[in-house]
C-alpha cells in the first residue's frame, strides 16, 4: 500500500513539473527501488526527494503548492531546519512526504561543474506508470555513497550498505574504476568513497575490484574509519533523537550551546527569509511547532525514557556512537591531508 502511495505521489509530482516546463531529478530511494531493486517494495523510503535547479526552486514550491500540496503542521514554512537548500511538503490525504531540493546537502561541497555533469547524463526512470529522470548510475553511487556516510553517518544502517552493494552489482558493465578514481580525487571523496565501497564489499561482497580498493597507501588509513562505520551500522537502531545526537558529537567550542540556541530559538521564531512574516504571524507558527513538539515528540521521548532506551546504559551507548560519528569525519580530513603529503592523493584544484 505504501508503495502505491508513493508511486501515486511520483506521478502527481510529475505531471506538476510537466505542466510547468521545470526539470527535476529524483533521487535516493524511489530511484534506487526501480533501478537497482528486483521488487521496488521491498527498498523502503521515508519520504521521496527531488533536486530542482537552484534557478527554478522557488517557481517549483509555488507550482507544487498551487497544486494542491502543502507544508506540513510541524513545518508551516516548510523549513526543517538552517539549510535554505530544502523545503519539506506533503501531499493531501496522505501521509507521503515530499522534500525539494535546492542542492542536495551530501552534493554541496562539489564543484558547479561536477553537479551539473550530473543533470547532463541524467538517465530515464520507470516508476510505475510514470518516466521520470533519475541519476546516471555512476553519479548514483556517488550520491548514494555520500549520503550514507558523509551526510547521515549511516543512519539508515545496513540498508545504506545494500543500496550500495546492489548499485555495483547491478551496473557491473558499466564501471571504468579509473575514471571513478579520477573523480573521486578531483571531488575530494576518495576517503569517503573507498570507505563505502570496502564497507559494500566487505559485509556483502560487492564485487569491488580488490586492486581499486588496494590503492597505495590507502588500507592503514581505511582500516580504523571502516571500524569505526562498522559500529554504526550495527548501532543503527539505537541511535539518538537528532538534537540530542548533535549535542553529543565532538564540536568546537561553543557548538554545543550553538546546538541548544538553534533548537529552542531559531527553529520556532526565525523565518528563512522567504516569505516576510508579521510579528503576529511569527508567534503563530512558532506556537504550531511547540505544540507538534509537545504533543507528538515530547510523549515519544518519554515513552523511550521509561523503556530505558533513553537512559542508563544504554544511553551512554548511543551517546558513544555519537560522538563517534563526529570522529569520522575528523578521521576522514586527517587522513586525506596525510595521503597528500605523501602524493598518495593529488592536491585538489
């Protein structure tokens, strides 16, 4: 049923950027479960996300929203947090949940360049009744790698692997691995791509050429970053609610009062700047976040105190996990800046 929803949903969005002459990518899941997947309900999504062009995002929010969509209760802007990069929707009637992008955040520290590669070779894709157009499959499992690790510490868990896997056992043939290695070193992910990759093919044997991961130089550095991941894919389920996962991540000085600042201020009171607010009307969506916060978050929170998954020592378990999943990415600026020392890595341009 779910898998309907979405497909539904897919078709709706469609037909709006159709109408309106807006091109759109979708990614993550949706594309992943009807390119890669033998079943597309057996890849479960959490929502279906959608990359417009920085150009066309505010014209593709008034299209959606004319068309019947609309911002959730818990978002009345549609701002789920600082980034002015996404805009989380909904569709009426159902519980599908929407999120347009302006530049996917785990693509944002790549160049112009390589994101508008992407656009350029982006692929058709078959959902349902529907073609839309999905990434090509290298910049697929660029996304996909990035998005797992480097944007959400592999929050998805054992799935995140498998998408991977499945991306490189599904387009074996189309693989040059020097070229990929070439792009990786000119876009600055070489860390974090061999990491997923020796993480896809270690637990489930993605056929990843042993000489591409075998890089010179490159498995002492790995070694302790994929240890560190490997804890959090297997403490996937137990990890923290967001606000409390970032107050425990390794931040500098400061960060974690900036942390509480954002999250008791900015997310009830400040506008993204989109759309001039009056004082009154400011109160009012602030006074619509707190009550979805008291109403829905606050008796989950509890609920998981009381189990104990919120306390003792199963608390200080997650919070470990936390602060390991800042470390990774330390880890990862250290050993990238090590690898260029020793010419392991070129120098980016």
């Amino acid at each position: 049923m779910r898998s309907l929803q979405y497909r539904s949903t897919v078709g709706a969005l469609s037909a709006v950027f159709r109408r309106s002459g807006i091109d759109v990518l979708f990614l993550k899941g949706i594309v992943l479960a009807h390119t890669t997947y033998p079943d597309p309900s057996l890849r479960p999504s959490s929502d279906i996300d959608v990359w417009v062009r920085p150009e066309r995002f505010d014209d593709a929010l008034t299209e959606l929203l004319n068309d019947g969509f609309q911002y959730p209760a818990r978002y009345p802007n549609g701002v789920p947090g600082p980034s002015p990069n996404v805009r989380v929707l909904e569709r009426s009637g159902t519980s599908v949940m929407i999120e347009i992008h302006r530049t996917p955040g785990s693509l944002s520290d790549l160049s112009d360049h390589r994101r508008d590669e992407m656009w350029k070779r982006a692929r058709p894709v078959r959902v349902g009744e529907t073609t839309v157009k999905g990434l090509h499959p290298v910049d697929l499992l660029l996304h996909s790698s990035l998005h797992a690790l480097k944007r959400h510490g592999l929050a998805g868990g054992l799935l995140e692997i498998i998408d991977i896997a499945l991306i490189v056992e599904k387009f074996a043939d189309l693989w040059d691995w020097h070229s990929m290695r070439t792009d990786y070193e000119s876009s600055n992910v070489t860390i974090w791509m061999h990491v997923s990759l020796s993480l896809a093919a270690r637990l489930l044997n993605a056929p990843v050429p042993p000489d591409f991961l075998a890089q010179r130089g490159m498995a002492a550095e790995l070694e302790p970053i994929v240890t560190l991941s490997e804890k959090q894919l297997w403490g996937a389920e137990r990890r923290l609610p967001t606000s409390l996962e970032q107050l425990n991540r390794p931040t500098s000085r400061g960060g974690h009062w900036s942390v509480l600042r954002d999250r008791l201020f900015w997310f009830y009171f400040v506008n993204d700047g989109d759309v001039p607010r009056t004082p009154l009307a400011t109160l009012r969506d602030a006074t619509r976040r707190l009550r979805v916060d008291l109403t829905v978050k606050a008796p989950k929170y509890f609920r998981l105190w009381r189990s104990g998954a919120l306390r003792g020592e199963t608390l200080t378990r997650q919070q470990e996990l936390a602060r390991q999943r800042g470390q990774i990415s330390e880890l990862v600026e250290q050993a990238q800046a090590r690898l260029r020392s020793t010419g392991t890595l070129p120098e980016c341009r």
